[in-house]
C-alpha cells in the first residue's frame, strides 16, 4: 500500500487553509468578463440579465458600435453638440465607453493614451465614463481595438419628467384604519435636489419637540437662550453628486431647482405651511417616513446621476434605505431614439434594485400633448427591466394624455402601474412655506413610493421584488375608454394585464398594505411607548394585544434595521393579552423605530404597531469588542497556520533525514 509523503501532506493541507483565501480571486476563462488592455482576465460588475446586450442594442442599428444619438449628434453644427456635451472641453464627446468586463486601470491608461479624458469608473457598470476626442470616433477607430471594448455609447443629460391626490387614491383610508404614515421607513430621493428648511419638510411633526439633548447655554450671553434643536428631522442625510461629490450634513440640504422638493413632498411631505382654501392641508402620502436627499440633477449630466444612484447601493444599509424614488428621463434630441433597457442608466437603476432597494422610476411625458409622440415612448432609464415604471392619472383617475407607454424597443410590457400625478399640490421651492401644483409622471412616481412606504411600515422585511409581486396581483385593472381623439390611442397589440398604458392597473394602497402585512384586522398590539421616548440599552418594552388565542401565536419585537425578536407572553391564559421583552443592547445612539406584530401563522398578523423613538446610550465598545474577537480570531489561524507549517517542516526533515540515513546503510 502506497504511503503518503509528508511533503504531499504538507501540500494538502497548505492548499485546504489557502484556498478559502485565494479561492475569490480565481477567473476561470468561462466566467463573465474579458481580458483587458493587458491580456489578465477581468470579471463583469453589471448584472446576468445584460450580458451580450450590445450585440441587438436598440439605439445601434447599423451595428458600428457608436450610439446612433452619437453619430446624430455629429452630423449637425457644432453648437448643437458642443451644447449637448456642455460639460467637455471642444472637441470632444461625453460618452460612456462600454466594455465586456469590468474596466482596470490597464483599461483606463489605455483609453487616455489615445487622448481621452476618464472621469469616472462606475462600480456597477462595464463603462468608463470619459471625454473622447472626436478625432477618434469612428467605425474603424483605434478606439474599437482596445480589448474588450463593445459599444460607444452617448452620455446624454437629465431632465425632469413634469407636464387632492392621496384622498383620491385612497391613501386617507390607509392612514384611518391602520394609522399607518410611512414611520421607521426611509426613501432617498434621486433629484434636483430637497429643501430642507421648508415647513412641509423640515421635520416630523411641524413643531419644536422638546426632550432631547439640546446645546449648552453660550456662557459669555448674560440672558443665554439657546435655539432648540428639534428631536425629529426629517431629512436624514444629504449627498450632493453635482458640486462637491460627497455627503453634506444633513441639515444643510437645499434644492439646485424645484423640481425634487415638490417631489419630496408628494412622497413625506407633513404638511406644515400654507394651507387650502378650506384650511385642509397638503400632506404627502407618508408624512412618517424619513427622506435622503440625493442631489443628482441637472446642472452637470448623466455622471452625476450615475454616481447618486451609486451612492444609494453603497449606503443602504449604513443609512437604512428602504425606497428610491427618481423623477428623472434623459432629455431628449430632435428625433425620438428607441429605450430597449441597455443603456448605460437603466443598467444602473437595474443595480439599484437588485441591491435590495425598491425602486419607482417615472414613464416619461413623451406620449401626447401639444406634440404627439405615441407609443413605444417610455424614456430610459424608466425602461429598465427592475425597477417599477410609473404611469400617471388625472385626478378623475383618467390615464393622463401625456403619460407615455410601452411597448420597449426590445417588446416588453411597461409601465408597470398607475397613479394620480396631475396638478398636484406639494411643496415649492421657491418659499419656506409655498405650495404649488404641478403635473407629470414626476409626480405620479414619488405617490407611489409614499404608497410603498405604507407598505413597508405594514412588513418592514418587504422586499422589491415583493412589492413588484403584490402590484401585479392587487391593483385595480383598468382598461382604455377608446375615444375619437388620436391621443387615446390603444398601444397594447394585446388585450392582456398588464398593458401598456396602466401597467398591472391602478393602484390599490389599501389592499397593497393588508397583502403586504398579512394583516388580520381582528388582531391589534398596542406598545407602552410614546413617539420619540429615549429608549436605553437593555430596556424592556412592553404592551397589550388583542384578538389571540391562549397557545396560539408569538409577538415580535424589531428595532430598526435589525432582527424580530421574540417577546415574552405575561398574561394569566397565555393570550399574549400583555407582554414584555428586553431589548439587545444597541451600539448606535440617535432616531429609530420600534415595531411590534402579533403573528399568529405567516399570513395571518396584526397591523404593525411602529414608534419613533430616540436611541441613548449606544454602546460603542460593542463594535469595538466584536473587532477585538475578530482580530484574535485572526491571529489564531496564523498561529495555528505557522505551527502546522513549522509541524511539518520538522517531520519533513526528520522524514528526508532518515531517509539518508537508509541509503547511507545500504551503500555499505
């Protein structure tokens, strides 16, 4: 029986502990990618669902991989392009240079040897964004022959799609039954930017809450009186991706324009400043949920966008994300250029929902008006494949004339549902306290995502893809009331669900939000907190339920983005009719939600009982604690690594020593 040297040993083991180290930085050659400018093999970042798409693009007919806006672009006067890539230096393009891999340095030092000017390597896309000589754009360009190199693609500029809602869409219904306002939820806001300082905006409540900690007096004020600082902010971070590219204090967001305030509102909006005639007020559809502002539009171009949007995946879980919401279309050029999902923006938002963030994109207004556009004219990046295309109603609930619908160039079904977004009331950006109305799909997108918030609020574990699932199956169908006039052109070729005017059909937030929270309105819980009480490490929550039965069921217990914790039943016949539960201990101090459910099966629970609270005492040796055990179990394994290693050494030599010693005898 053959035995095995120590060596081979050694070996085995050796390749047994390197191998989960090494194991990730393995290519093989079937693996998505390409080899780049220096011949070593580079992975994809972009998702499955785009491979090869440059070989049937929609906006390359002729096939000479450059975007035929490009080669459009070309053939007028140079003011007409240099105004279009305002943000290049004459004479040159602004273009997205698309690979089959994702770009290495390799790739960007070759691209500027042939005089390009990078500006940006997307994480989520095989582009690098850059500024390319005209010189060198065309078919049998030195450009096409760097490796890897599939498609020059036109960057393009942004443009917002604008042309008594939440009671028409059912929304106060929502808020009545269940007294859900979107609390604990988060959506950031892909736009020109929110104002922060804005009434309707500036924080939870429209006034002052006293409770938490506020400044010390100024000592050398004789009659110090400091301002107050409010307890509930509404914006919860600020990232500018125009001017300075980096994250701003929260409390210094501002609007470049009107647009993403009004946005803002519509979504979270409280309320608070101008009033109605009849004194009612303009509350957005979760005045609960907090906001991120992600500034993004539209002094600069698509980098910008890019770049927020990038900005949303990597913080998700850091500033607990739960909604994007982006009112935005590329601006379009003379001729109308087929969406068929592939560009490089739509590529984006399809990342963006894939990281888990659920994502509402807006139609477009391209379909009617005062210039007929007609079918197949939902702007990119609202022809993505992930997110959730948004058409928009008027206020009699009337597909409005300038939505614009589907089919996509590559024939899917789009939008994928439909609300109120004409002449809706929110805030202006224009004043502290002002509203204004406006009306476009712009609108229509961030009233579903307050729709969503509810949803969320109702299942704090809702997922994208879920949301997607109960849009498909609980909106209200609708069909077109064919009428003389052009405008109301069926663009369906099939009478099915969904179509492409509606989508799936109306929203329904009611139903939306009981399928979302498999609530069973015969059951409630009641949590024995007030909204912004200052909850300590370790403290012990209680409260009330009602419609259980002895034995049966559980209550849970979440605080923010962490895991349901299962509460303790107090009550004489094990009803779970009282409760209590000690919390974990918290590592971050500052805004939070507490939710608690009564889950009887997995589609039977009460409505969620969610409270804003205030988080003291975070326990920061927590982290520092789980970095201490992660470095000694770190330096474990090299120990034991070095002893097996210093191990078989020794056996090796003890092995070969005695070995010699063998053929020494039998020499003699």
């Amino acid at each position: 029986m053959m035995k095995s040297s120590p060596r081979v040993v050694a070996m085995l083991i050796l390749a047994t502990l390197i191998f989960p180290l090494t194991a990730s930085q393995i290519s093989p050659n079937n693996q998505r990618g390409g080899l780049d400018a220096v011949g070593e093999w580079q992975p994809r970042h972009s998702l499955e669902i785009h491979d090869e798409w440059w070989e049937d693009w929609s906006r390359d007919t002729n096939q000479d991989k450059i975007d035929d806006r490009i080669e459009w672009l070309l053939n007028q006067p140079s003011d007409v392009y240099s105004q279009w890539w305002k943000r290049a230096e004459q004479g040159y393009a602004r273009v997205f240079v698309d690979y089959d891999h994702h770009p290495s340095d390799a790739d960007v030092m070759a691209l500027e040897k042939l005089g390009a000017k990078v500006t940006m390597r997307p994480i989520y896309l095989d582009s690098l964004i850059a500024n390319v000589p005209l010189e060198i754009i065309y078919s049998e360009s030195p450009l096409f022959q760097l490796s890897g190199v599939v498609m020059l693609e036109d960057l393009g500029l942004a443009t917002t799609h604008m042309n008594e809602a939440a009671p028409n869409m059912s929304v106060d219904e929502v808020w009545s039954r269940y007294g859900y306002d979107g609390t604990g939820v988060t959506i950031a806001v892909l736009d020109t930017g929110v104002r922060g300082d804005h009434e309707g905006l500036n924080d939870m409540d429209d006034e002052l809450t006293i409770g938490c900690e506020q400044p010390n007096p100024d000592p050398v004020n004789p009659n110090p009186n400091p301002i107050i600082i409010d307890c509930d902010p509404k914006i919860s971070a600020f990232y500018d991706a125009v001017i300075t590219d980096s994250e701003q204090p929260a409390g210094e967001s501002y609007d470049s324009g009107t647009h993403g305030t009004h946005v803002a509102g519509i979504a979270a909006g409280t309320g608070g400043g101008q009033v109605s005639a009849d004194g009612s007020r303009y509350i957005g559809v979760a005045p609960g949920a907090w906001l991120i502002n992600i500034l993004a539009c539209c002094d600069g171009d698509i980098q910008d966008i890019i770049e927020g949007a990038e900005w949303a995946i990597e913080n998700k879980n850091s500033k607990g994300i739960d909604i994007l919401t982006s009112s935005l279309g590329e601006q379009q050029l003379e001729l109308h250029f087929d969406n068929d999902g592939s560009s490089a923006w739509s590529q984006q938002m399809d990342a963006v929902a894939d990281s888990g963030i659920i994502t509402f994109l807006s139609a477009g207004n391209e379909f009617g008006g005062v210039t007929f556009a007609g079918c197949n004219t939902i702007d990119s990046p609202g022809d993505a494949n992930l997110p959730i295309t948004v058409a928009s109603l008027d206020k009699d609930l009337g597909l409005a004339i300038y939505s614009s619908r589907g089919y996509t160039s590559d024939g899917r079904v789009k939008p994928d549902v439909s609300v109120i977004g004409s002449n809706i009331m929110a805030p202006d950006a224009a004043t502290s306290d002002g509203y204004t109305s406006k009306s476009g799909t712009s609108m229509a997108t961030p009233l579903m995502a307050g729709i969503a918030a509810l949803m969320v609020e109702a299942n704090p574990d809702l997922t994208h893809n879920q949301v997607k699932d109960i849009i498909g199956t609980d909106s209200i169908e609708r069909d077109l009331q064919l009428l003389d006039d052009p405008g109301f052109n069926d663009c369906s070729l099939l009478e099915s669900r969904p179509d492409n005017e509606f989508g799936y059909g109306q929203a329904n937030p009611i139903l939306f939000v009981e399928s979302a929270g498999a609530i069973d309105s015969s059951l409630n819980i009641t949590m024995d907190l007030e909204t912004l009480q200052q909850i300590g490490n370790e403290s012990v929550i209680s409260g009330t339920s009602s419609g259980g039965s002895a034995g049966v069921g559980l209550v849970q217990i979440k605080v923010g983005g962490g895991d349901w914790q299962q509460a303790t039943d107090i009550s004489s016949i094990g009803d779970w009719s009282s409760w209590n539960l000690k919390l974990k201990p918290h590592i971050e101090s500052g805004n939070s939600t507490i939710y608690s459910r009564l889950v009887i099966s997995d589609d039977k629970m009460s409505p969620v009982d969610a409270r804003r609270v205030i988080l003291i005492d975070g326990q920061t040796d927590l982290s520092e604690e789980l970095s201490d055990e992660l470095s000694l179990g770190f330096y474990a394994l090299i120990i034991t690594f070095s002893s097996i290693v210093i191990l078989i050494g020794r056996r090796t030599y003890m092995f070969r020593s005695s070995r010699n010693d063998d053929n020494n005898i039998s020499d003699f």
